[in-house]
C-alpha cells in the first residue's frame, strides 16, 4: 500500500495521464498487499455478485445488452450527426456547446468559462473524464478552487491521491485510514466509524455548495433528439452541484451521446445494475437548458464541453467498439486480475480490462506494452459488459499490434518464431515432446512437482509448481492400448 502512495504524481505529454507506466513492478507490490485484497474483496466481489443477481432480474438481459450494443453501435457510425443533432437542440434550450479537441483545450475552454462569470469556487461531481483532463490541476493552475462532492473523490482529493476504480473511486482505502485522513484534514479525534466519517463530509460540503459559483458534472448520456445531458449518481451530490450554482458546465466525452429519449431506459436499466447492482441510481437526473423563468433551482448559465482527446483516431480504426464503453466498471469487478493487483497498478485512470485497451489506444501501445497482457482472457469481462465489448478479442489484437510494430523484444520474437515452426512439422512437434519431457523429468521431485524451471520459464515457478510431464505420452499409451486390443482379439 505504501508504494502505491509513492507513485502519485502523473505524467503528462499523452492523451491521458499516466501515475507510473510499469505494470510488472506495480502488480508485484499489489499483489502482495493483504490490506488492499481485503479493499477489494469486500467491494469488488460483492457488486460483481450483485450485478448477476440484478440482470437475472430482468425478462432478456442478455437481449438487453444486445439492443444497447447496437444503440451504440450506430451511434458511433454516425457520431459526426448525433453530435450535430446534441448541440443544436442544447443550444435551442439556452445552452452553450464548445467543442475541444484535446485535453489541454477542454479545461482552457473550463476556465475561461469559470473567469468571465467570476467563478472562484467550483464544486465538481464525479467525472471521469475530468480525471482524464486533470481538470482540478488546470483550476488551481488558474487560481479558482475546484472541490470534489463526491465523497469518494472528496477523501481522494484532501489525501492527494487518484481514482482506482471507475465507479467506487476510493475502493483501495479502508475506513481506518480514511479516519486518518479526516483526523489530519478536519482536525478532529480520529474515528473509523462510516457513519461518523460521512458525517463529517456531508456538513463540510453542505456549507461550501451554497458558496459556489460554478457547478462541474460529467455526462453519463447526452440525448441528441432533446439535448438533455443525463447524470445517474447515488450521493445526490450531482444534484446540488448542478442546481444551486448560478453556472453549471457539464463535460463529456463525443461517444456519451445517444440518438433519443427513447433508448436511454435501455442503458438506464443496464448501467446501475451493472455497476452495483441497483435497478437505478438513486438519484437520476435529466437537464434540458438553464433555469426557465418560474423554477425555483438550477443554473442561469449552462455550458456542454465535448471532448475528443484522441476518440476520433479511435473511431477511424478496428477499435470503434471500445467506445461503446458506458463507464460501468463491471468489467472490473468480474476481472480476476483487477482483483489481484487493483486499480493503480495498470497506471492511469481508467483501470481493469477496459483500461487495458483504452490506456494504450490513447496513449500509443508502446507507452503501455505490459496492459494487453494484464489479462488471463477468461471472457469475464465480455460476459460482465452491459454494451457487449469483446474486449478480450481487442486485446488479442493488441498483442497483435505490439508484434507488428516490433514492441516486442528479439527473443520473445525468436522463441514464437521457433515454435510455430516447430508446430507445422510432426517430425519437429513429436522431437520437442520428447526433449521437453526428458529436460523435466530430470528436474522434477519425486512428488510429481517441478519447483524452479529453467530460464525464462523461472518466473512460472517463482509463484507456484509446474507439474512434471507423464513418463509416457498420449500418443504412446494409445498405440499399447491398440496392440492390446489387437492382441485380445
Ligand atoms: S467495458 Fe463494458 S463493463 Fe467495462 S466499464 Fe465499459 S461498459 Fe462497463
């Protein structure tokens, strides 16, 4: 846990920011780490188990699931006129749209925003994709204070610390901790009790709300045919930080958009289910344009920021479907490998198996080469994905990528390039089961174990046994079995 609070301070240059870019090292630490498996297990484990439940709930989740890949689907392959469609119907409601092509772009736009209507406390909800823009830093950078009311991003931010999950940011602290933290930060006796500590947050935030003068939302969806941006949260924190500042700008990504009204009940029914098992959030929020003349709440000044940030060079490639992605963090929670090693160890902010595509297709495979194979390719996280993204086939692909444009090091190349050869052959085949079964045979106990492989193979057993091969093969206890039929006859 220690070195995992080392390696905080991002990098920046890419499109997203990148905490530490060594996977083996991190996994290494966070797989030995009993405090964070015991994090995980009690959160992870448990909405992974409510998600199953909750899906067999409904009459055809998995036609469900079907129908919002397609929604999706085609709104990608039209995404330029959806996009169009979202903005003019934002405008006809009273709102602002800009468009950004990069990261760096959307919080100058943000912050030009907060300073020409005075804006000197923003209160934010949670976001993913200002995780992404690092949006608190440019805020800070241009002297307006941005505080996170979420409660989990609220700990993260007052311990200086990153998300670890997508949807349960502060999963890898358990209560004693966030107790030290609220100790340090309110000055207060240090307590470990929930209650107590979201106590705490709840009044501290309550007051600052009413002092702000901007209000930051991500997008869950962006419906094109009205132009009304919705957010599903649990806290009701996005309620206040889009209601009681006189402006709220609410930023998303191009691929949250969706044709209509009429499709969003088919990702409202899947993204809380599959997230935490909820039939909703339980606060759903549906904002057409600012305040209208009579309401009693909500902002005078809306602002929508889409951004791109390399999506469009997503888009144009094999990866299209990867954009399908609702941000549910199911993927995470059915992945055995998310649950061994957390969420810091694949190094940027989005974490898991949806982590280990993006991460690289936004910041270049050979900045990430270790995260398309942070996966055993179960197909948990296909089965657990409400949008149906193969993604354990994207990571094949991945690994595909990495050979063809030479990530690879010369003796992995070599030994891949001798074993195919060696495969097409029998007469090869037959001799490397031969030496294969005389080399470990010679080096295994009489128990039936090989404790320490040779070479490369070393790393194999510096965790667990390799089993010794069988005296005889396969192919030599059926040709004795044969002659002893024959014989019988
Ligand atoms: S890839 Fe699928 S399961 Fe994973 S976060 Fe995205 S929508 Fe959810």
């Amino acid at each position: 846990m220690n070195s995992v609070k080392e390696s905080t301070s991002p990098k920046r240059g890419l499109s997203l920011p990148v905490f530490h870019p060594d996977f083996m090292a991190e996994a290494h630490v966070a797989s030995a780490d009993a405090v964070l498996h015991a994090a995980l297990d009690n959160s992870v484990t448990k909405k992974d188990y409510g998600r199953r439940i909750s899906l067999a709930e409904l009459p055809d989740a998995d036609g469900l699931r079907q129908l919002a890949g397609d929604i999706k689907r085609h709104t990608l392959d039209h995404l330029d006129y959806y996009l169009e469609l979202l903005e003019r119907n934002v405008i006809k409601h009273g709102g602002a749209v800009y468009f950004a092509a990069t990261h760096e772009e959307a919080n100058g736009l943000i912050v030009d925003i907060a300073r020409r209507t005075g804006s000197k406390l923003v209160v934010k909800s949670k976001s993913m994709v200002s995780e992404e823009t690092e949006l608190n830093d440019a805020l800070i950078a241009a002297g307006i204070e941005p505080l996170e009311t979420d409660l989990g991003e609220f700990i993260l931010q007052v311990d200086n610390d990153h998300p670890t999950h997508i949807v349960m940011p502060v999963i890898h602290k358990n209560a004693a901790e966030i107790g030290k933290i609220f100790a340090r930060y309110f000055k207060t006796p240090f307590t470990d009790n929930p209650q107590e500590l979201a106590e705490m947050a709840r009044v501290y935030l309550r007051n600052r709300f009413n002092q702000a003068d901007m209000g930051i939302s991500g997008v869950n969806f962006a419906v094109a045919e009205t132009g009304s941006i919705v957010l599903c949260t649990n806290e009701g924190n996005g309620r206040m930080c889009t209601t009681r500042p006189r402006v709220h700008v609410a930023l998303m990504g191009m691929e949250k958009v969706i044709p209509a009204l009429d499709d969003l009940p088919v990702f409202l029914k899947l993204l809380a289910r599959s997230a935490s098992g909820q039939a909703l959030t339980q606060y759903t929020n549906i904002i057409t344009g600012c305040r209208r003349p009579g309401e009693h709440d909500g902002p005078e000044e809306l602002h929508l920021v889409i951004m791109d940030n390399g999506r469009s060079r997503i888009l144009a490639g094999e990866y299209r479907d990867t954009l399908r992605c609702i941000r549910c963090g199911a993927c995470l929670n059915a992945c055995p490998i998310y649950r061994k090693v957390g969420g810091r160890t694949y190094g940027s902010v989005y974490p898991g198996p949806i982590g280990a595509l993006l991460t690289p297709l936004f910041n270049g495979l050979e900045n990430h080469k270790h995260l398309p194979h942070a996966s055993s390719l179960c197909g948990a996280c296909f089965e657990a994905c409400p949008v149906k993204i193969n993604i354990p086939e994207f990571l094949i692909k991945l690994k595909r990528d990495e050979v063809r444009q030479g990530i690879t090091k010369r003796p992995e190349r070599t030994i891949f390039k001798l074993w195919a050869w060696g495969l097409q052959h029998a007469w090869s085949y037959r001799l490397g089961q031969v030496v294969q079964r005389v080399v470990l045979r010679s080096i295994g106990s009489k128990d039936g174990w090989i404790k320490k492989l040779p070479g490369p193979a070393a790393g194999w057993t510096a965790q667990r046994d390799f089993p010794m091969p069988a005296k005889h093969d396969f192919r030599y206890l059926y040709k004795q079995y044969r002659a002893g039929e024959k014989r019988g006859k």
